[in-house]
C-alpha cells in the first residue's frame, strides 16, 4: 500500500503522576509524529506544563489541555497544524467534566484530522459522551484518526458508536492495568482511506512504569495530497 506515513501514539499518562523520566525516553524511542495524551495536565499553571511535557518529548503542543479537559495533541515538527479546536461534553452533577481536542494537520501534502478524547468512568455517562463524541467525528471530510481511553472494551456501546464507520485492529490487545493487562479499553480508529501498517501495544518495562496504561501505536499510510 502506498501513501504518507504518519505515526500516532496514544496514551493515557495517568496525570503524570508515575515515573515520567521513563514516560518521556519511551516518547522519544517511539518517535510519534502525533502524540495523543489523555490525562494531560488541565489545572494551575496548565499551559507551562503542557509545553514542559512536549518539550521533554522532543514534540510541540498543537491544541488541548485545560479546554479539552485534560486531552492534548502534540506533534512533531514534521507536522504543520491548521486549525484546532476542543469539545466538551454536558455535565453530569457531581462527575468530572470531559471533552475532546481536534486538530487538522498536514504532512508532505497529505492532510487529516486527529482528534483524542477520554470518556467516563460510569457506563451511564459513556453513551451520551460517546455519541457528542462521534457527531463531531463525522462532520470531518477526509482522513480522519480518533484516539481515545474509552474506559470500556470492544463489546461496549460506546466503543461500538466511536467505531462505526472507521477501522481499527480486529485483535484482542489490553491496555489496561498497565501491570497487568486485562482489559482492552483504548483505542485508535482510522477512516477506511487511512491504511494501519502496524497497531501496536507497547507492553515495554518503560510504559508500565510510566503510567496504568499501556499506550497504542500505530504506523499509518495516508492519502497522498
């Protein structure tokens, strides 16, 4: 299959509350040239740290942070982002607020448009977040890459509504706990033009010490502009 390579990292870096000397050197090893984050810092002082974590990652930010809700895009300077934007979903009294990062980008004349998202805990809340999620998803013409933590696995009505439409990996990869994987509950999910060369899940001492998930790689071929 021919096309723009592009590589795409996503993970779920549990508020970089572990060990991120060891989350950064397995960034830098993997070389994304988008780096999906959930967790991503969204508090005090969010921008500075932000910009801390890609600059140690050798990577810039493109969007996300406290406007997302903790999810955040950071790419390499390979990529060249357009226009960018962050979604939140309603809030559920008492629950965490959450939302999605957009991002359009463009790479050796390929173009596509990436989006990352962290849905809810509570399986109650995870449908109605799901389907905002995937409204939005759809208005995007063109390549599209959608990386989240879902916090359900391949059989879930969430994951069912974010899939439709788009492909992923057919294998039974866990992500989660990190110590020991048992649960598949991140994913990555391209629109059918995009092709997957390689979908992986780094299972390296590095990323499980660097967080409770394990992150998901994958080497892409996009549309030649």
């Amino acid at each position: 299959m021919s096309g723009v390579p592009l590589r795409v990292l996503s993970w779920n870096v549990h508020g970089l509350k572990d060990d991120r000397a060891a989350l950064v050197a397995l960034v830098r090893e993997l070389a994304p040239d988008v780096l999906v984050v959930q967790e991503a810092p969204r508090r005090f002082r969010w921008r500075a740290k932000c910009a801390a974590l890609a600059a140690e990652c050798g990577l810039v930010v493109a969007a996300g942070g406290l406007p997302a809700l903790g999810n955040l895009l950071l790419v390499s300077l390979r990529v060249a982002v357009g226009a960018t934007w962050c979604l939140r979903y309603p809030l559920t009294p008492g629950r965490h607020l959450r939302g999605a990062v957009f991002a359009r980008g463009r790479v050796r004349g390929a173009s596509f448009t990436v989006s990352g998202s962290h849905l809810a805990t509570d399986p109650n809340e995870r449908p109605a977040q799901a389907l905002h999620w995937k409204t939005e998803l759809a208005r995007q013409e063109g390549p599209l890459i959608a990386a989240a933590d879902l916090n359900e696995g391949p059989g879930g009505g969430a994951w069912r509504t974010i899939e439709d439409g788009l492909v992923t990996t057919r294998e039974d990869l866990p992500t989660f706990p990190a110590s020991a994987p048992s649960r598949r509950i991140d994913g990555l999910f391209v629109s059918p033009e995009v092709g997957i060369e390689r979908y992986e899940i780094i299972a390296a001492d590095r990323a499980r010490a660097a967080s409770d998930h394990l992150p998901v790689l994958a080497d892409l071929l996009l549309p030649s502009g």
